[in-house]
C-alpha cells in the first residue's frame, strides 16, 4: 500500500500545484517540495527499517487488478535496487523545484504540474511489476517531460522537444512489440493470459523468438540511456531543456534505461542478452569514448555536461552485460552518482547561465574571482565527474571496470582509458569558465542561500558515496542478479 | 410484421417516423430551435429504443436484415454519435445559414442510411442503406451553399460516391451470377460448396471493395477525403468521419465474416496491401498540412489502416480490438471537430494551424481538450487511443502479423509528428502579429459535450474493462 502511496502523493500533488499555481506561485512550489520530501522521508524511513534485516529480497508487495481480461494488474513491489533509484528520483527532485524557484517565473502552476508528473511516471517505472503498467508508467512520462523542454526551454525548444518525444516513442513502441510477445509466448505455454513480471520470468522460448524480444526491449532503453548511435536525441534535450528539465533528464530520464536493463533485459532473457553481451560491451566502450571526445568539443556548457552523460552511461552498459555481481553493484552505483553529480553540473550550469545569460564557453572565463563559492562546488563535481577517488563516481566506475575486467580485458582497458578522456574534457570546464583569461567583466552575485543549500546537499552525498559506499552497496547486493 | 420485429427494429422505426415529421414540421413552421429540439428527441427515442430491442436478440428479419448483438452495439454508437454531433450543431448553423432547417431532416436520413447499413445482410439492403447515406450526405456536403469551397466539395462527393456505387452494383450483379446468391451467408455457403473463389466472383468482390473502399476513405480511394472534410459543415464532415465509416466498416466485417474471407489469402493480401498503403499515404500526407481539417483527413485515412490491421489479425482479439478501437475513434473524432467547432467564429472556421498558436494561454480548457483528443489519436497512455491501439497490437501479435504490426509501429512514429506539432503550436507563445483574428464562438452546449467527450476519453483509457466486456461478449457470436 505504501508504494501506491508514494505514487498518489506525486500525483494528487501534481493537480493541487497546477490548481494552486494560478492563484500563488509561491504555493505551487511549496506544495511541489514538500510533497517531494514527503515522499524522500518515507523512503529514508523505509531504508533505515530494512538496512538491517537483508532476509527477503522484496521489502513490499502491492496487487490489484486492473483490466483482469487481459491480466493486467496494478502490481508494485519494491526491493533495494528500486528503494535506492526513488530515494535518487525524490531527492534530485526535490532540487530540480528548488533550483526552479526563481528561474521558472512563467506558468508556473503548469510547470509544477509537469515536473511532479514526470516524477510519478519516474516513480511507477521504479515499482511496477506488471510489464502492461510498465509500459503505461513509460510512455506517461514523456508528455510531461515534452512540455517542461518545449515550454520553459531555451531557442531551439521546439525542436529539441519533438526529437526526444520520436526517439523515445519509437523506441517503447518496439519495446510493446517485445512485451506483447512474450505475453503470448507465456499464454501459449501456460494458457494463462498475465503480464506479470513474476510469471513471465523463466519463459521457456525459442532461441530465435528469444533474440528477437531481448531486441525489442533493449533497443527502447538504449534510446533512453542513451547509448551510441541512438544517443543523437540527448544533447539536444539536455541543452535546450530548463535546469530543472536538464536535471530530471540526466539524473533520472536516463536512468529509467539502465534500470530496465537491469530489471528486464537481464532477468528475462539471460541466453539471449548473455549473447549479445559483447556487442552491448562494445557499444558501452565505443559510448564512453566517443562521448567524451564529443564533449571534449563542445562549446556550449549545457551540451559539453550532456556529452559527458553518454560517456558515463558507456560505463552502465559495459558493466551490466558483464554478467558478474561486483560489475552489478557498480553499475548501480554509477547510477546513482551519475545522477548527483551530473545534476550538480547542470545546476551550476543554470545558475551561471541565469547570471551572465550564456552558454558559450568561450565568454566565460576568469570566473572564480567574481564566483569563489560557485567555483569551488564546480571543481567538487567536476573531479567526481573524472572519477577523483573519495568521491562518489570513483568507487562506481572502479567497481565496473573491476567487474568487467573478468568479462573481457580488452574492452575494460579501451573502457579505462576513457577516464583519461574524462578527465580533460573535465579539466576542460574548471579551465574554460572559471579560470584563464577573462575577455569580459561581469559584476554578478555568487552563490545565493538557496542555491548554496542545493550545492551543500549535493556535496555532502557525493562525499558519503565516494567515503562511504557501504550502505548502498549492501542494499544493492541483494538482489538476484543474473550472473554467468 | 411481428412484434419482435417491430421492437427489434424500433431504432429505425423511430428515426423514420422522426424523419417524416420533421418535414412536416418544417413545412408548418419554420424554426431553428423547435426542428433542432425534436431531432435531438428523436435520437433520444431512438437510443431508448434499443434497450426493448435488446429482449429478443439474436433477431433476423429475413432476408434483409438482422439484429444482433453486433449490429445492436453499433447501432447505439452511431445513434450517440449522431446526438454528440446534433449537440455541436446548433450553434454552429444558428450563426450561419438562413435556411438552416433542412440540415436536421438531412442528418436524421443520413443517420438512418447508416443504421440500415449496420443491421443489414443482404445485398438489397446494403445498397439502400448505402444510398439514403449518401444521397443525404449530397445535400448535407454542400449545405452552405455561400461558401467558396462548399460546392467543390458538394459535387466532388456526388460524382465520385454516384461511381463507387455504380462498381459496387456490377460487384454485386458478378457475385450473384455465380453464386445466385444475394445474401451473404448463402454467398458463404455457395463459396464454400466450390471449394474455391472463382475469378468472376473475385473480380465481383474487387469491384464492390472500390464500393466499400471509397466510403471509408482508404488508399487508394481516399482522394476526396481532405477536399470534403475542408469543404464540408464541420458537424457533417465529423460525421462523415466517424458515423459514415464506422457504418461501412461494420458492414465489412459482417460480409467478411459471413464469406469466410479469412479462408481465401487473396482476399486477405488485397486488404493487408490497402491497409499498408493507408497508413503511410495518411500518415505521409499529413505530415505537411497546414490546415486542421486536411490534418484530421489524413489521419483519419492512417486510422482506417490501423483498423484493418485488427481485422487482419484474424482472430477473435481482432474483432474486439477493432470494436474498441472504433469506439475510441469515433469519440476521438468528434471531440477534435467538436474543438474546431467552438473555436470557430460565425464568418470564419478556424482551421489553420496558426489559428490555434497559443491556444493554452488564451483558452486553457479548449486547448486541453484538444490535447487530450490529439493524443488520443496519437495513442499516449491515459487516452482511449491508448488502450484502442494497444488492444490493436495485442490482436496483431495475437495473430502473428509481425510485418503488419511493424508497418503500424513505423507508422504511430510519423503520425506522432504531425499530432505533437499541433500541440506544440497550441503552447507555444504567439509572437506579435501571429494572433489570430478568429474570435472563437465557444457555445455553451458544445462545451459541455466537449466535457463530457473528454471525462469519457479519459475514462476508457483509465478503466476500460466494462467497455471490453460489453464488446468481448458481442463479438462471440461473430466467430
């Protein structure tokens, strides 16, 4: 009951802020936080209760039928891999109302109503385990998260928005596809029309018809990963989208993919995914490089930061199909400081934006005499962004490629020395905007009280991630992770 | 003529004596209000009748027609679809035509020709239900009269739907002469006992698809389609969009199933290859139009491929997936020309795209119908269009038609372009000199009705057991 809880409290917030938002905008963002860190203290208040016990891998169960016809049922359940990505999704979330608190001054009711959607689409995509509802949650995050790019976001909005909303449809159409087949190869097996994750797992299936759904189901989440070549979409997104639109993208949007592969992919079809597992190396190897290069290239900050994500997200790809529990455990790990410290990037990257209202790097520079307090907290991030060890990034992409190693030598050396490429296109932000030369002189506050509480929750997580690890680490290893 | 025949048929029955009247009526007194109330009665009597009719089904009235759950189910659709569609009407012909009387007589007809069609299994009737349809929809088309585009489109329909029929007659005298056969289960049968289709009755059904095809507006037969739909009143061409095909397209299955059609792959592959082509052609030419109703036209072409993708599958899904899908269509479609109706002023229909730049800051409630309607159509979860498209999908899988549902995944990509352009330019902000200069109507009725569209809209996509086991249960007895 309580998931359906986490659910409703999104969503009655969803409508109360749009309806309050046109009479106050200060109550449409209060009601928007503080449903959101109701919701982040019930997760906390849920972590704390099962740290200790690690008996049972599912922690909550909630069924109810939906449309029995088909069987389909409002099935949620929840285990420590879908406790830590909505503890992820409810604090960034929290930040993404926060650091929209003076950016977003238009319609804000509207935009309230769209931010907290997306996180109640974010968050049934966590817990559901009914594929038909999976699907639902999937495709109801993107209408709203289509408005918050194609209505607050920047010159190119429009086009940016409509790229995103054809990847990603396209991609979960076929993901459909795969569903409804092995829907019906499970019917035919069994007689037994579900779609619940439970009884679909273990379909005994063709080698062929195998292949073919893994298909279905991995291409839709490496559009969302992204992964190369379909990560075309993200730069656009991510640089066109408001702060709070870029935070949510990077932070949670992306992560939805890599959870699938996790939940989905791996589980439901080990000999197929176990084949293609080279491959899905690969394309993680080749994401990591490429994408670093790109953003070693960039001009813009915002496209730069988003670059820097599909690099990261090579290091998820390249560890989830390498079949062992350590790689596993750092590619949740990677998930979840991926998610800060990008979101603290793209953060910094609005509150700049919002003071000296540019994007290019190359008006930016000499900075941090004006920006002390902004420099530092961007150095911080930007070091976790290289994988500086004692942050929180170092121990995931260490334990990825400590996993991968006993997969494949080869592509974990290729996927090391993407580090180095991490580490100039890092180097390359600190040195662009706040150091070096500064052709202009700008007269701008730094850090406000507000963004300062941002910035300081941020670093104290990274912080504990990167000295801290264990607790998330023990609340990721029990899971049944496939393991060759 | 029983009783049980007399109530079975009481919708029609109804609608008839309801047409008379109003001639009458308008004849003795002429009045917008009073000819527009009763034809809103005489629908209201008409849906009440179906509830006595429902005791005694299954009931043939041989050899024309029959009653049954199937035909009862559509019946009631196209009897509410009409109603919706009066309710939009009134304000929209009290602003414009002097003589706007008539159109009400003209609808009821239109209506019945379309019921006759529903109930109908006997190439008789099929060819009389097709006529009173069109013939009304002559006069219905080119209605006002004062408009420029309002004659082309008038006679553009007359000239071709006078040809189709013309193919669908020589369709029908070749089947007869081999089969001797008018009604389609003896047609069935007589097929059966040859074992085979022969070329003469081949060519028949090719003929009388040209007949079935140009009324639901499919490839390559949709020609007319954006031309009417611009042309035509905005209640008429919802309900040529919706009443007008749902009709035909109900026919067609009631004939495929009665043939057997499933057992003769050519048939099949005619069909599979027109509901291809519709898809994309619809899809393809929509992409570029900048006209609402151009826009509607096109998609509805790409619906109507999507539709016969279900009725492809051929299985017992299909034909649920098709019922629910129509259901979903037909409110879809009269909510998003119900949106064009209020949002169009007495001098003007608002149908650029520019006309609805900017519609969310100006009319929030407007805009967020139609957002609804066109993701309905787009098929975004929360919509009827949802569920109608995955029940589609479910029904192609269902029956491995795995290059038919790839054909269709491709497609909902496109469509989805030209449907999130249209909401995207509904909240985008207008630049100086983009405004509009329609001054939307936006009548009270029509308000409500679109209110109430869009509660059912959403309403099937959240909970649509009830309505699939109402259509689950219909369809049992058509397999």
């Amino acid at each position: 009951m309580i998931l359906l809880v986490l659910i409703l409290i999104l969503f009655g917030a969803a409508l109360l802020s749009w309806v309050a938002g046109v009479k106050s905008h200060a109550a449409s963002r209060w009601i928007a936080l503080c449903s959101l860190l109701v919701n982040l203290g019930i997760i906390a208040g849920v972590w704390i209760e099962h740290s200790h016990s690690s008996s049972s891998r599912w922690w909550y169960q909630f069924r109810m039928d939906w449309v029995p016809h088909f069987g389909i049922s409002l099935h949620l359940a929840m285990d420590g891999l879908s406790m830590l990505m909505l503890a992820l999704t409810f604090f960034l979330g929290a930040l993404a109302v926060l650091i929209s608190w003076k950016e977003i001054q238009t319609r804000v009711g509207f935009f309230h109503f769209n931010l907290l959607f997306v996180l109640c689409g974010i968050t049934g995509v966590f817990l559901t385990m009914d594929l038909f509802l999976f699907y639902f949650f999937w495709e109801m995050m993107l209408i709203p998260m289509y408005f918050l790019i194609g209505i607050w976001g920047h010159e190119h909005r429009e086009y940016a928005a409509n790229k995103f909303f054809l990847f990603t449809q396209a991609g979960g159409l076929l993901m459909l596809l795969a569903i409804l087949g092995l829907y019906f190869i499970h019917k035919a097996n069994t007689n037994v029309y579900t779609f619940n994750y439970f009884d679909l797992l273990n379909t005994p299936m063709t080698p062929f018809m195998e292949r073919w759904l893994m298909l279905g189901f991995l291409i839709a989440f490496l559009v969302k990963l992204p992964a190369v070549p379909f990560h075309t979409w993200l730069p656009d997104a991510h640089t066109e989208a408001p702060t709070a639109g870029s935070v949510v993208l990077a932070g949670l949007l992306l992560k939805t993919g890599a959870y699938g592969i996790l939940r989905f992919v791996l589980p439901l079809f080990p000999a197929a995914a176990a084949e293609i597992a080279p491959v899905a190396m690969l394309l993680g190897v080749i994401g990591i490089l490429y994408g670093g290069m790109l953003a070693y290239a960039q001009t813009d900050l915002k496209r730069l930061i988003a670059y820097t994500s599909v690099s990261h997200m090579g290091f998820v790809l390249l560890g989830a199909f390498a079949f062992n529990e350590i790689a596993y455990q750092g590619v949740v790990m990677q998930m979840i400081t991926h998610g800060i410290s990008t979101g603290a990037l793209f953060i910094i990257a609005g509150a700049l934006y919002e003071r000296i209202h540019t994007r290019n790097l190359r008006q930016m520079g000499g900075l941090w005499l004006r920006l002390p307090m902004m420099g530092s907290a961007a150095m911080i991030f930007v070091m976790a962004s290289l994988g500086l060890p004692g942050l929180g990034n170092f121990v995931a992409e260490f334990l990825v490629l400590l996993g991968s190693w006993q997969a494949n030598h080869v592509l974990t050396i290729l996927a090391t020395i993407g580090l180095v490429v991490a580490t100039a296109y890092s180097l390359r932000i600190m040195q662009k905007v706040f150091f070096g030369p500064c052709d202009r002189q700008y007269a701008v506050p730094d850090l406000n009280g507000r963004e300062l509480v941002i910035i300081i929750a941020l670093v104290i997580v990274i912080c504990w991630l990167g000295f801290h690890p264990q607790p998330v680490l023990n609340t990721s290893q029990n899971i049944d992770y496939v393991v060759r | 003529m029983s009783f049980a025949d007399f109530l079975s048929l009481g919708p029609l029955i109804t609608l008839c004596a309801a047409a008379v009247i109003a001639m009458l009526l308008v004849a003795a007194w002429r009045n917008h209000r009073i000819v527009y109330s009763f034809s809103l009665l005489a629908f209201g009597m008409a849906m009440a009748a179906v509830i006595p009719a429902i005791k005694y089904i299954p009931h043939p009235v041989p050899p024309l027609l029959v009653i049954d759950e199937f035909s009862l189910f559509n019946s009631g659709l196209i009897l509410v679809s009409g109603f919706i569609i009066l309710l939009l009407s009134f304000n929209y012909f009290e602003e414009r035509e002097e003589r706007k009387e008539e159109y009400y007589i003209l609808l009821i007809l239109a209506t019945i020709g379309a019921l006759v069609l529903v109930v109908s299994r006997h190439f008789m009737s099929l060819f009389l239900g097709l006529e009173i349809l069109s013939i009304s929809l002559y006069g219905l088309i080119a209605y006002l009269r004062a408009r420029e585009r309002s004659d082309e489109a008038g006679i553009k329909y007359l000239m071709l739907a006078a040809l189709s029929s013309a193919f669908l007659l020589f369709g029908m005298a070749l089947v007869y002469a081999f089969t001797g056969h008018m009604d389609f289960p003896g047609i069935g049968a007589a097929l059966r006992e040859a074992g085979y289709l022969p070329v003469s009755v081949m060519a028949g059904f090719g003929l009388m698809l040209i007949g079935v095809g140009f009324k639901l507006g499919i490839v390559p037969f949709h020609m007319w389609a954006p031309d009417i739909y611009e042309g035509a009143p905005l209640p008429v061409a919802a309900f040529i969009a919706t009443v007008s095909k749902g009709a035909m397209l109900v026919l067609l299955i009631r004939f495929y199933q009665d043939i057997h059609g499933n057992d003769y792959p050519m048939l099949w592959w005619i069909v599979a290859i027109i509901a291809v082509a519709s898809m994309f052609a619809g899809n393809w030419l929509a992409l570029t139009q900048q006209n609402i109703k151009r826009i509607l036209a096109y998609s509805s072409i790409a619906h109507m491929g999507y539709i016969l993708v279900a009725f492809l599958s051929g299985v017992q899904t299909g034909l649920e997936a098709l019922a629910f899908y129509l259901v979903a269509y037909f409110i879809t479609s009269i909510g998003a020309f119900g949106v064009v109706i209020v949002m169009s002023s007495s001098s003007q229909d608002a149908e650029t795209i520019a006309d609805y730049r900017g519609l969310f800051w100006r009319y929030p409630w407007v805009a967020t119908v139609f957002t609804a309607m066109l993701l309905s159509l787009a098929g975004i979860p929360l919509t009827a269009g949802f569920i109608g498209k995955f029940y589609v999908v479910l029904a192609g899988v269902d029956g491995h038609q795995w290059f038919l549902l790839f054909m269709l995944v491709i497609n909902s990509v496109i469509g989805l372009y030209y449907y999130i352009r249209l909401v995207a330019a509904m909240f985008a902000v207008p630049a100086k000199g983009q405004q509009t200069t329609v001054v939307p109507a936006l009548p009270m009725a029509g308000n409500i009705t679109l209110v109430i569209l869009t509660i059912l809209l959403i309403g099937l996509g959240v909970y649509p057991t009830a309505m699939m086991a109402l259509i689950q249960q219909m369809m049992r007895i058509l397999v």
